[in-house]
C-alpha cells in the first residue's frame, strides 16, 4: 500500500474512533447505546472480563438514592463493543467502588469474587476508581476477578454516583432501582443479607 494510502486508512480509523467516542459521550443518560449491548452471558472470561472502560452520559442532575433509579452509565470495551445498566435490567446487580490502595477493598474483595462465583442471575461490577491498568490488573490477578472490572480512570463514574469513601457498594435491584447503598467494608455475612434484600420483591 502506498504511503498515500496508509494515511487515508489511518485517517479513516480515527475518525470512526472519534465519532463513537463522541457518540457515548453525547449520549443522555437512558438513551440506547449506539452499538448493539452485550448481554452478561457476552462479557468476556478472561480476567477482569476485559477490563471495560466506564463512561457516563450527560446526567449532571442524577439522584443517586435508595429507592431511586440508579444513574446509567456505558462500559465499553477496545473492540467497541459495549453495554450499559439500562441493559442489564431483569437481572440485580451490585456495584463496587474500590482502589488498590484501599485496605479495606482489599479485605472484601474475596467476598465479591466468591459472590460472582456462585451468582449466574447476579451481575457483580467492580469500579476501579481513578487507577491506571498498570496497578488495576496485578490486583485483579491476586484475587481472581472474573466479572467486569470498570476502568473509572478520571473518576467520572465515581463523581456521577456521589462517592467520597472507599469502598462504597450500591445494590441495584432487576428494575434497576438502588435499593441498598453501604459505605465501608463487607463480610460475607453482610453481603450475603444485602443480596437476599435485593432479590426480594
């Protein structure tokens, strides 16, 4: 291919990259994603399940409360393909705020992995918040995590859902209303109650 052409091919590949980015970016929270959602049964099984990166809409007025509908976000992965909160409603999912540094996520995070484990009806999403790859995947393979890690690198994720300490869990139930939000550290025992309360009706 000549040089002329290489240029055109690169041009045309980020300009496609630069129209979907600013597609999700433009994207008011509740509106369809522009590419088809991957479902939980299409994440992934690999560490981390690819380690999807957040992204929010424009939702600057969410209200992030229990008994409230839980803000929407997209996690979209390199190969383009994505899915939101909005599409995983029909199936509770928790949502864990964490960092490296943190002892405490540190000391729950076996919990949560267990807890996907043996969950197939629970969609367990684990929001790295404000790190790197570079310090989010050695993390990820000491503990095993299998279920979706969000990269939340400039915190966006973090300040849309309001959260100042970590960790911090929400547990969002199959309508895709907050029903529990808990700062701090959980047991086994805890979170073993916070799930019972969100899968019932």
């Amino acid at each position: 291919m000549s040089l002329s052409g290489r240029i055109q091919t690169i041009v045309l590949v980020v300009s496609a990259t630069l129209l979907l980015l600013a597609a999700c970016s433009a994207r008011k929270s509740g509106e369809p994603l522009p590419f088809g959602a991957l479902t939980p049964a299409d994440f992934p099984l690999e560490l981390g399940a690819g380690f999807p990166v957040a992204q929010v809409g424009d939702a600057p007025s969410a209200t992030v409360e229990v008994g409230q509908p839980a803000p929407n976000f997209a996690f979209v992965w390199e190969d383009g393909r994505g899915a939101d909160l909005a599409s995983l409603r029909g199936k509770p999912v928790i949502l864990n705020f964490w960092a490296t540094w943190c002892g405490p996520c540190r000391a729950e995070m076996p919990e949560f992995v267990a807890l996907h484990r043996t969950n197939p009806n629970l969609v367990v999403l684990e929001a790295n918040t404000q790190e790197g790859l570079d310090r989010i995947r050695p993390f990820a393979e000491e503990f095993g995590m299998t279920m979706p890690v969000l990269v939340d690198e400039v915190g966006a994720l973090r300040s849309l859902y309001g959260v100042r300490a970590m960790p911090t869990t929400l547990f969002i139930d199959a309508e895709g209303l907050i029903r529990a939000r808990w700062a701090g550290p959980l047991t086994g025992d805890q979170l073993a109650q916070f799930v019972t309360q969100l899968q019932t009706p």
